[in-house]
C-alpha cells in the first residue's frame, strides 16, 4: 500500500487553479524530490497535500486512509510532518522549546538522540532563543526537528535554500540515514539538483502545475532530462 497516493488533484488560491490533476505515489520509505522552475505549484502542492489548502478536484490516501478533505491537524495525527518554505520556527522560544512542542513527552529523549545523529551542534544550543540562531541553522534545527518526531511521512518545502555546499551534503547523508534507520517516506520539494538526485529515489517535475516528467535518480541521464525543465 503507498503511504502517499496523490491522485488527479487540482488546488490553488481562491479559484484561481495552480495545480493541475496531478498524481504521484510514494510507497513506504520512497523519497520522491519535486523540482520545477519558481512559481509552478511545488510549495503549493505540500500545502494541498496537508490539507491547508482545498483541493478542486481529485483526492489524496495517506496509509490507505482517505485524506481529501481533512484539516491540517487531522493529517499530521496520520503520521505526516510537514516542514514549510517559509520560517516554521517559534522564533522567541529555545532550541529545545521548538523540539519539545513537536515532540510529545515521553518520546523526547528519543528526539534528543534523532537530533544527535542528525546535527550534534544543536545539543550544545537548547537554551538559545531559536529566532538567534543563522538562517542556515534554523534549516538544520528545522530538519532536525522533523525526524525527531518519529513521522512516518514527511512533506520538506526547499530545506537546502540558503545552506553552504557543505552542509548540504551533510543533509543528504542525514536524509538517507534516517530514512535507512526508520523507512521514512519523504516528498522534497527541491530546487537544487544535485541534493535532489543524491538524496531522493524518484524525480517529478512540476511545469505550470502539471507533472511534466519523471524518473528514477540512477537512470543516468536524468540530470539533463531535468535540467531542460528548469532552464529559463
Ligand atoms: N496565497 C496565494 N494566493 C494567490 N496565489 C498564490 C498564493 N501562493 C502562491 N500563489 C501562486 O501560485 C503559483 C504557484 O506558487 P508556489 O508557491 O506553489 O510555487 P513554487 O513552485 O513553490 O515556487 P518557488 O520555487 O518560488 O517556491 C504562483 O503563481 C503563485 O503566485
Ligand atoms: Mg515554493
């Protein structure tokens, strides 16, 4: 059974229609990168996949259960985590406020210890006020505190914008690890496309809404078949 299962699902803003009957399923710890030039519906897409945003036509199954119409709140108790583009951190409170909101109590020695293997640095910053922390660590705090809480789905909007090379190859390995250690299934909305065929299985290319093109990160000629879509 997938753990995803988008199909024919149209969705935008206020009538106006980004998203085009587009489908895609991602089997139990599947990482399928979504890449697309600005603008053509990757963020809008997560959004309507969680349930922020009303979906036009078509329907979405998160582990066989049906998902259409769920609220934000009712599909994250489905077991999905969703990191959004835009800051998602309480930027007044610690480091470990963050992770303690995100995680539930008696799992949050287990969270310390996911945050350990994901990025040890943030340990020694559980009392800093996480609004003071750089842009690049708010991504790994971000990151970090989406494995830790043990979600079997993860929607990740653009974690590697803004990130130094170095720390996005530290991301990749991180990715696969846990994925490795926990079958997490994960759909990445990526502009940067070496991360997007190191770290995810599968490719899909959004173009105006609509999936223009996949397939699988081995094939070797997939960095050109991508690359003609995001050339301007
Ligand atoms: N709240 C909104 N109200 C109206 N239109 C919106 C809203 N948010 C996004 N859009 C429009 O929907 C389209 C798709 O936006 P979306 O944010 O999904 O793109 P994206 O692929 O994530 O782009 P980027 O790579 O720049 O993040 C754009 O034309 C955008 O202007
Ligand atoms: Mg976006």
């Amino acid at each position: 059974m997938s753990i995803l299962a988008v199909d024919n699902l149209s969705s935008g803003y206020a009538g106006a229609v980004v998203l085009r009957e587009v489908s895609l399923a991602l089997a139990p710890g599947e990482i399928l990168a979504v890449l697309g030039k600005n603008g053509m519906g990757k963020s809008t897409l997560l959004k309507a996949v969680m349930g922020f945003l009303p979906k036009m036509t078509g329907s979405v199954a998160i582990s066989g259960n049906e998902a259409t119409r769920l609220p934000p709140h009712r599909v994250a108790r489905l077991g999905v985590g969703y990191v959004a583009q835009e800051k998602a951190l309480f930027q007044d409170m610690s480091v470990e406020e963050n992770l303690r909101l995100a995680v539930r109590r008696p799992d949050f020695e287990a969270a310390l210890a996911e945050v350990e293997a994901s990025f040890p640095f943030l340990l020694q910053r559980l009392k800093q006020r996480a609004g003071t922390l750089s842009g690049g660590e708010q991504k790994m705090l971000l990151m970090a505190r989406s494995l830790a809480t043990g979600a079997k789905l993860l929607l990740v909007d653009e974690i590697t914008e803004g990130l130094q090379p170095s720390v996005i190859d530290r991301l990749a390995g991180v990715i696969r690890s846990a994925r490795d250690r926990h079958g997490t299934t994960m759909l990445l909305v990526e502009q940067h496309l070496p991360f997007a065929l190191a770290v995810a299985d599968r490719w899909a290319v959004l173009d105006r809404g609509e999936i223009a093109e996949t397939g699988a990160s081995t094939e070797p000629d997939s960095r050109a078949r991508v690359l003609k879509h995001l050339s301007v």
